[in-house]
C-alpha cells in the first residue's frame, strides 16, 4: 500500500493542518516546535464541547453503575445475553458507552495528518528547498541536520530534529516526559465502569507508546502528544471545578455499615426512638469520704394513726 493509498482518508485535514502551521509560524514568528504546540492547543480548544459531552457521559455512567453490576451477576454465565441486556439498558437510559473515548479517538486523525506532515510536505517547509537531497534504498530521506545548507529551524528545545526520529538520550527524555503525562492525565480522569471503555482509553496510549519505540516515528509527533496530555490534565480540573466530581454511587447497605456513615444510617437514626440515658451514679472525688449507702424505703402496713 502506498503512501497515498494511506494518507487519502486523513487529505483533508492535512490540507487543512498544513496552512495552519504555516499560518503559526510566519505570523506569530515562533519556530515550528511551538507551532506543533499551539496547533495542538487549537485542536483541543476544538474538541472542548466532545470533552463536555465525555464528562457528562462518564457521570451518567457512574450513577447506573450498580445497576449494571446486577446485570453482569445476573447473566454471568451467559456472555451474549448480558452483552444484549446491557446495551438495551444504554438505550433506555439514553446513555452513549463510547462517549468517554470521543476526545481520544478524534484526535487520531489529527494525529496521522501531522505525521504525514513532518514526513512529507511540511518537511520541506521545516528543512529548507535543499537542492540534490535523494532518499536512501528504503525511500527515506536524511535527517535535516545531515542536509548541507538546512536553516536549523528543525530544532526545538533539546530535540535535534522534529521530522526525524528521536535516538539516544532524547528518546528516553521524550518518553519520560509522554509516559509521566500520560499517568497524569489517567490518574485524573476518573475510571469508566464499562470494561471495553476503560481498555479503549488505557489501551490506545500503551500502543502508541509502543509503536514509538518500534518505529522511526518524528520526534514532532511526541511534542503533539505530551501536550495534548497536559492540556487534559488542566481541563479535567477546569470541568471538575465548574461541573462538579464525578461520584460513584455505592450499593445501598454499604454505606449505612460505617460510623457516621452515609444516608442509611442517617434514616435509620431517624427511625429508631431515641433511647433515654441511664442515669450517671456519683463518683466519690478523690480522697474525700464514701457516699451514703441509699437509703431503704420502709413498707407501711396500711394502718393510720
């Protein structure tokens, strides 16, 4: 399959990213390092109303989580029928099982536009016109440091060059930085109860991550997505603030068994008469004498004198 064959689904936002970056670059004068950054910033201001909607979704989730646990106990031991119950229990409730993962697939093809950027296009941007540059047997062409008469503008902070992939200590640099933002951003994301949707969201990183170390993959792309990781992290507590936590709703009973515990025990202190306290006895002070004996009451024989 070759390149075009792969890159004509994602054209249309590679015509579109292309400009944008340009745009990014010559107007506000910042390398192209800080345009990947900024252009990653657009995309996620963008995608804020599929964030909303992925925030709403986990919190409805959450509320009807017990009741999807009852059906997962109650057709336990037949798979397609607790698959069947369950997604009829989403459309009765009109909740969307895939909303908590819109955010993260939708950046997919943002991400596959820029790959082909670095690769192709937006390389010669990046580069420089350099005449007599002729790719290798596997049809790759060097790195832009490698090319006499490059303008360094590949360079970004410690990275040597966006369009090529990162090796050595800057690959490890890299990688820290995207893993350390990746558990960041899961941490603070609260979990789905839905199975599938907790591997979609933990899985598609991890893969990523993978295909980093496999594959010569430029170091443009790691910018891209450890700031797109940060830019999760400061949102999630902009909506959490705004919108409220999301909490989980505990089976009823589990509360109530704790001290001071939660809506159980608050009705059943409700229900319950109070009871009077016994009366406390006094308590000699210290040194001083006993207290008298109490005294008898005498019985009266009925007779009056």
């Amino acid at each position: 399959m070759t390149h075009l064959a792969l890159i004509a689904p994602v054209q249309f936002l590679v015509d579109v990213l292309e400009p944008i970056l340009v745009w990014i670059h010559d107007t506000l004068g910042v390398g192209w390092g800080m345009s990947i950054v900024l252009l990653t910033v657009l995309v996620r201001a963008a995608m804020a109303p599929l964030t909303v909607k992925q925030f709403k979704s986990m919190r409805a989730m959450a509320e009807v989580a017990p009741r999807l646990k009852e059906l997962q106990a109650k057709y336990k031991d037949d798979k397609q029928r607790q698959q069947q119950e369950i997604m009829k229990f989403y459309a009765e409730n009109k909740i969307n099982p895939f909303a908590s993962c819109l955010p993260l697939l939708a950046q997919f093809p943002f991400f596959i536009g820029l790959f082909y950027l670095l690769q192709n296009d937006l390389r010669d941007e990046i580069c420089g016109d350099a005449p007599g540059v002729v790719a290798n047997a596997d049809g790759k062409l060097p790195p832009c440091g490698q090319i006499e008469g490059a303008t360094g503008a590949e360079q970004f902070l410690f990275i040597p060059d966006l369009t090529a992939g990162a090796t050595g200590w800057v690959l490890a640099v890299l990688m820290i930085l995207y893993v350390g933002s990746q558990l960041l951003s899961t941490l603070l994301t609260p979990s789905s109860p839905d199975r599938n949707q907790r591997m979609l969201m933990y899985g598609l990183p991890l893969v990523f991550a993978i295909f980093i170390l496999l594959y010569d993959f430029p170091a443009g792309l790691l910018v891209y997505w450890i700031t797109t990781n940060l830019w999760t992290v400061g949102q999630g507590y902009l909506i959490r603030k705004k919108l409220g936590p999301i909490m989980p709703v505990k089976p009823a009973g589990e509360a109530g068994d704790k001290v001071g515990g939660g809506l159980m025990a608050r009705l059943q202190g409700v229900a319950a008469p109070a009871k009077e306290p016994a009366p406390a006895t006094a308590k000699p002070a210290p040194g001083g004498p006993p207290p008298p004996p109490p005294r008898k009451k005498k019985k009266r024989s009925g007779r009056r004198r």
